[in-house]
C-alpha cells in the first residue's frame, strides 16, 4: 500500500510540482490550513505532511500547534516548507514538532531523499510497536498461562512483606497461596508463611537483598486462609534488568504438597511407599550399583515410561536397565554415579532411553545412595520421569534461534557463535567465510512484489545447500545475503574453485532475473579470528565490492587491505558529496578552467569547466573518481547544479574583465539531462545570473544518446535555439550511428584524446584524425582536438583544418585568477 502524504499550500504551482515530484506515493494536497487539518481528519492513513508555513487563513504554525496539541495527530510528521532567508521560521517550526525542513526551491532529490527517510522511519516506528505489543502479548500469555506461580516484585519490599510495592502475580500463584493478588499484596508473604519457616526465608531474602547471593530456593509452606498448609518449591532471583533503578526479584512457584505427601506417607510404611510410588509421573526404582543397574525394585509406572512391565527387567529377567539407556549415554551415566557417590551427593541427570517399540525418550533422573555401617553403597534409589516434552520445547526454542525461518538455514547469530567457538578453541585447519551478497536481487520487489523476491531467495537457497557438508556449512545471514563457513580447505586455488562453482551454479538465475550479485572471500586467520564483527564487516566489503568490480553477472573477489581503503575512502567522498548537496556552500567543489585555442585566430575563445573536489581527509579527488560514485548515488543532479552556477559566475566574471565574447563548456551526464525540468532549470540559472546563453556550452558523450536518443536530442534542440552550444565530448569512442549524428542538435564534435595520441607515432597517411575532422566538417560541426601536447600534434590539425585545440601544449586547467590572467596575456 503507497505511503499517504498531505501537500499544504496555498500556491497551486508548488502543490502540483511536489505531487509530481512525489508521484509513488498517494498525495492529498490542501490550499491552507484548515482545509489541511479537515484532510488530516478524514483521513487516518497520512504519515506525512508537507507543510508551507505561510498561507492564509490558518498558517504553518498554528497547523504544528494544533497537531502537536492533540494526542490524536502524534502519528503525523511534518516537514516544513521554507526559503533560504526564513531560518527562524525554520528553527520555531522544528520546536512546534515539524521532524525536518526543505528549502524552496525544492530539490527533486532532497525532497525525494528526505520523504523517503521519514517514512521508513515512520514504517521502523510502526514495526517496533507491533514487535513490542506482540513481545508484551506473549509475555502476558505465557506469564498467565505458565504451569509455576509466579510473582514480580518491582522496587524495595519491606523485610516482612510486600505492601505497597508494585507487584504481578499469576493465576496460578494465587491458586497454589489459595489467596488473590490483592490479598497477598495487603498482608505480605512473610505473614502468609509458615511460622516454621520464615525465620530461614527471612535469612536468604535479606542476603539477596544485601547482593550476597543472586538466588535461592528452598522448600517452604504458605498458610491459606482456611488454616490448610500448602508446600512448595520456591525460588527467588534479582532480575537484572535494564534502565531500574530498584532491582526487581522474581519468584517461581511449584506446588509439591502432593510430593511432600508422599514423602511423609514414604516414612511411615514400605507398604504405603509402594503404592504411593504406582503414581508417581514416571518409575521408581531401587538397584544394585553395577553396570546393569539390576533392578531390585520398580514402579508400575515402568510399563508406561519404557513400554515394558516391570518384572521384565527386575532382576534383568528379560533385559536389564542399561540396555534400555541409549548407548551413548551408558559410560556418561556411570561416570556420573560414580563422581556423585564418592561425594555422597544426589544424581540428578538428564538421557537418553529407547522403549519397547524403538522410539526415544528424554528422561530425568533423581536419585541417590544408600550406604551401609561402613560407608559401602547397599543400593541406588530414585525416580525416573519423562521431559520429552519439556525437551522437545527447549530444542524448538533452540532451532528458532538458531535458524532463518524462511529458508530454514542456520542464521547470522549461529554464524557469529560458531565463529566465536572456534576462534577460542584455535580450530586446527584452514578457515575461510564465503559469502553470496544478492543485495541487487532487492531492485526485483518493486517490479514483482515482495512474495515474488522471497521465492527466489528460498529457490537460491535450496539450490547453495548442494554445497553443503560437514566442512561446508551454510547460512543465511541477512536478508538476500548467504555465507558459507569452510573448514579444512587445501589451499587459495580450492578456495577460488570453490566460489567460482558457487558463481556458475547461480549465474544462470541470475541472469534470467536481469540482475547480478557478488561473492566475497575472507580467509580467518590469528590476525583477525577473534574480532568476529571485524571478519563479518570485512565480509560485506568484500562482497559489495565483487557486485561493483565484475562484468559477470556474478563476480568473486578475495578481501585484501587495499579493498576496505577504497571503500573507506568512497564512503568519505559520498559523505562529502552528500554534505555539498544538501548545504548552500560548496565547499571542497571547486572548477578549474582549461584554455580552448581558435586556431585560425591563434587566440583563446573558451574555456573548458573542470570539476574538481578537495577533501580534508583526501585531499584533491579527481573527477575520473568522484564523477562516478555523484552519478551511482543520484547527487550528480544537486553537485552538477553547484557547478553549473559556479561554471556561470566565471563568466560574469570574464565580462567584468572585458572579456564578453569568452565562453565557457560545461560537462553535463545522462542523469542531469534526462531530469525532469533540467532545460527549464538550466536557463532559470542563466537569466538569474544574467548570463549570455551565447556564451555557454555544454558537453556530453557520445554514448549519452544510446540511452534515450529523441528525448536527449529534443532538450538539446530547446537550448540551441536559446544560443547555447552543445559539443560530443570523448567523440570517436562512443556507439552512436553515423547516420543518425546529422540529425543531432550538436555544434561542435570534441575528438578523443586517444585519436590525438596517436598521432605521435602513426604515419601521416596511416592517422584517421584527418577523416573524423573532414567528417564533422562535412555534417556542419566545429572540430575540437583534446589532450594536445606537442607541437607535432598542433601541426598536423592545423594542416587538416581542425578549428580548434585544448591540452597541454595550450595550458594546463588553471583556477580562475588564473585562467583570466593568462587569458590576458595570451590573446594580447
């Protein structure tokens, strides 16, 4: 469903640009601002608000007061509609609860970039509520529901009771006291506990209190209204929570009365005990301490718990107790007895036992020596009950945590331990993480839908899984991200086999889907074992650079230093490009200007814009390097702006030198051109700087029109017939049609640098420069040579009537005191 956002304005021109600009997206539009707080009324689903701060009526302000009044509207952000000169306005609009504000007038892409943050923001508020109502719905159910009672205590109790002190108790904590929560709250549970046993309850509350102890547990019983007596099972704990200034305690509940019971019954008569003992939820036994565990002694309960009868393994008639032990748990269980026996300590243990029809079944088993006048062991006594269920809980929990529930692949999480594990362990053996970065794959939901992009990562899964086995482990460690975990691999070569197999196994995928992905390589050493996130963010560099670098459709590329610096460094040159678009300053941006000669009059005519970026951290950035990541992040619209104002600016600055006839050329991308509104935007620029159309030339490559040729060539139509010179920049190098160029509204072909190389070396006759001068020529554009250095090269395109030339034989790019003065000295 498209993000609802609500345009207030009174101008009609601005509220149709910005629903233009925002045409994703459903956008209402209101005229001022009661028409604007009626929309909000009506219509529950707005997010968003684009708010101009001066209308009539009821303006910006008393909007973002009425909003930030009313409970009702805290679901609404605003962004406020601003001028350059309205900076207090800015600043009172962000204290009456605007969230951001945008400048007029408007930039397509920071209008873009800034809605598109506030509604993820909008969208991350939305699911971290829906995640903490369904965290505090699963608590309640379970805290409610939970077989224990249990009771949390926030803040200071007094020594003996809990009266006035924020509590929660469960139904079945108030079952097992036989009063509610209220009644327990009045009276504390020092005056609900049995006389006998508070004085030890006091004892272990106060050390809990005093932090001597964490927790304790001790048997104990609570007097119901009634005058009956209720044994249980208590425990207490601090719980060490987050952001409490009191450390609140939990206490867990089991009622044993009926255990206590039996207990007592137990004492009085062996008679009593066995038939106490038929209903214990499990056996009973008494045996020899021998390997066989021959039994004396066993509840009815045995048919049940192992599906045979009792007589059939007392005095192993049939079988004898260590065969129903599953066989890895034998020389363990024995092991155990034998250390805890020494000690004349209680067993309490957790196995394995195969029953009568060969199934599993966890069990628990409580028991204890019985020794004789000399200290000897006479016999073993204990029960034995099922946790299957209990066990099937706790490995369900295990699996969720452990596992991607789509593709049911190990997760990020279990990555991270493994890694952790073995780091610690000094795993022997080579080891090396792989990962397969689909983060493309995501360009697949607009088109197709997220269901359709969710399939294909689940097919692409099933398919990574061929790869598996006990040295090759997979996950899925983020969304549309996968890593292998290789262990005990040869060498580098089998490493690279490996991830090339990978690459062909997926390419064909990929390919059908139109999109790409990258694998990348980290191999684990002692450098870098035991810093995990390190390794996994080495991992995703490595990754992303393998998309960037390779022509396939999916690369492989193993990390090295020098991968991490070059991100490192475009994430500086993106974070500057970022700050150049969104301010008014230009800050490190900055043009130089190369000289262009007019070789039939030997004097300067033009000059040829340069752009030029100086970083702090990185100095001078050429454009060859920023060029490229201004055009992949979309700030080449807002950073070619700055340099086409900049561009103009020189030339006022030429015309206050007397130099009116000196014209400038501009570099220009496909981005830029094809922008809506870049030839309207583009003479605004010059009218506000009273500029010479005459005197601006813009260039652009020849490969620009295998992109959109009629809608490039009709713009470039618009702004020759203001007098604007257009030139093919890199010209002989491109993939347009000869056939097409006549047709194109272009002045001047630039020929490439490349062409002009060449002739240092090549044969007059053998020189192809001559045909592409005579071949401009011939469809009625100038002919500009680059990248002239020597004189050689000025000779021969004097010779074939090149009309003009740039490089270094002329000049090198020069700042622009610079460029004037030469300018001077160079045409006197």
């Amino acid at each position: 469903m498209s993000a609802k956002i609500l345009v207030v304005d009174d101008s009609t021109a601005d509220r149709l640009m910005i629903e233009k600009m925002l045409n994703q997206y459903d956008v209402l539009t209101a005229c001022d601002g009661i028409e604007a707080m009626q929309q909000i009324d009506e219509n529950e689903e707005i997010q968003l608000v684009i708010l101009d701060l001066n209308m009539p009526r009821m303006n910006g302000f008393e909007v973002l007061a009425a909003l930030k009044s009313d409970e009702r509207y805290k679901r609404v952000r605003t962004i406020i509609l601003t001028n350059y000169e309205e900076l207090e306005n800015e600043i009172k609009g962000l204290e009456l609860g605007a969230v951001d504000y945008i400048r007029k007038p408007i930039s397509l892409d920071a209008l873009k970039v800034r809605v598109n943050i506030h509604l993820e923001l909008l969208r991350s508020q939305l699911m971290a509520e829906q995640r903490l109502a369904e965290q505090k719905s699963t608590f309640e159910r379970i805290f409610n529901q939970a077989p224990i009672g249990i009771s949390i205590s926030y803040g200071s109790d007094s020594s003996d009771g809990i009266s006035g002190v924020d509590t929660q108790i469960n139904s079945m904590f108030e079952q097992i006291v036989g009063r509610t929560k209220e009644e327990m709250i009045e009276l504390g549970w020092a005056k609900i506990t049995h006389p006998d046993d508070l004085e030890k309850d006091l004892s272990y509350y106060k050390k809990l209190k005093s932090g001597e102890i964490e927790d304790y547990s001790m048997e104990k019983r609570f007097v119901r209204p009634d005058g009956s007596i209720v044994w249980v099972e208590m425990t207490v704990a601090s719980l060490n929570l987050p952001n409490q200034k009191e450390i609140p305690h939990i206490a867990l509940l089991k009622d044993i009365t009926r255990r206590k019971t039996i207990e007592a019954d137990l004492i009085e008569s062996e008679r009593s005990k066995s038939v106490l003992l038929s209903h214990i939820p499990g056996m009973a036994y008494r045996c020899n301490y021998d390997r066989e565990w021959t039994m004396q002694y066993v509840s009815a309960g045995c048919f049940e718990l192992t599906g045979y009868p009792s007589e059939s393994i007392i005095g192993n008639r049939d079988l004898s107790f260590n065969d129903l032990i599953a066989p890895e748990y034998r020389a363990f269980l024995w092991d155990v007895w034998k250390e805890r026996l020494a000690k004349r300590e209680p067993v309490k243990q957790e196995y394995e036992i195969v029953t009568a029809d060969g199934t599993r079944k966890w069990v628990l088993e409580m028991g204890e020596g019985i020794f004789d006048e000399k200290g000897r062991v006479e016999a073993l006594e204990g029960i034995i009950i099922d946790i299957s269920s209990r066990k099937k809980f706790e490995n369900d929990l295990r699996y969720r945590s452990e596992h991607d529930n789509w593709t049911g692949l190990y997760n990020r999480h279990y990555l991270e331990s493994l890694l952790e594990s073995d780091a610690s362990k000094r795993a022997a053996g080579k080891r090396a993480i792989v990962s397969i970065n689909l983060s493309p794959v995501q360009s697949l939901t607009a088109t197709y839908g997220f269901h359709y992009t969710q399939d294909l990562v689940k097919k692409i899964a099933d398919m990574l899984t061929q790869f598996c086995n006990d040295k090759q482990i997979l996950f899925n460690t983020y969304e549309n991200r996968f890593a292998f975990y290789l262990k005990g691999y040869k060498d580098k070569n089998e490493l690279t086999n490996f991830s090339i197999a990978v690459a062909k196994q997926l390419e064909p995928v990929l390919l059908m889907e139109r999109t790409s992905g990258g694998i990348g390589v980290v191999e684990i050493d002692e450098g870098n074992e035991k810093d995990v996130d390190l390794l996994l963010r080495r991992l995703l560099i490595t990754s992303e650079k393998a998309i960037d670098i390779y022509d396939r459709d999916i690369g492989v590329c193993f990390y090295n230093e020098e991968i991490e610096k070059q991100m490192i460094r475009e994430q500086e040159i993106t974070l500057e490009l970022a700050k150049i678009s969104t301010e008014q300053e230009d800050y490190g941006l900055f043009l130089q200007y190369q000289p262009i000669l007019d070789l039939k009059s030997d004097r300067i005519n033009s000059f040829e814009a340069l752009s030029r970026l100086n970083i702090d951290k990185l100095g001078i950035v050429p454009p060859l390097e920023f060029i490229p990541i201004a055009e992949k992040t979309k700030l080449v619209v807002p950073i070619g702006r700055k340099i086409i104002l900049q561009a103009l600016r020189f030339l006022n600055e030429l015309k206050r030198n007397g130099h009116r006839s000196i014209g400038v050329s501009i570099n220009i991308s496909a981005i830029q051109l094809l922008r809506d509104g870049f030839a309207g935007s583009l003479l605004e620029m010059i009218e506000q700087t009273q500029a010479n159309p005459k005197n601006v030339g813009l260039e652009i490559t020849e490969s620009v029109f295998a992109s959109n040729h009629d809608e490039i060539n009709r713009i470039l139509g618009r702004l020759s017939d203001t007098g604007i010179h257009i030139a093919i920049d890199d010209f002989g190098i491109g993939y347009s049609s000869l056939a097409r160029e006549r047709d194109l509204n272009v002045n001047c072909l630039k020929i490439d640098k490349s062409f002009i190389d060449r002739l240092m070396y090549l044969e007059t006759d053998d020189a192809i420069t001559s045909d592409i001068i005579s071949m401009a020529h011939k469809l009625g554009h100038c002919a500009i040579a680059e990248g002239v250095e020597h004189e050689k090269q000025r000779e021969y395109l004097e010779k074939w009537g090149c009309d003009k030339i740039q490089g270094y034989l002329i000049s090198r790019p020069l700042d622009e005191k610079a460029a004037i003065e030469f300018l001077k000295t160079y045409n006197h």
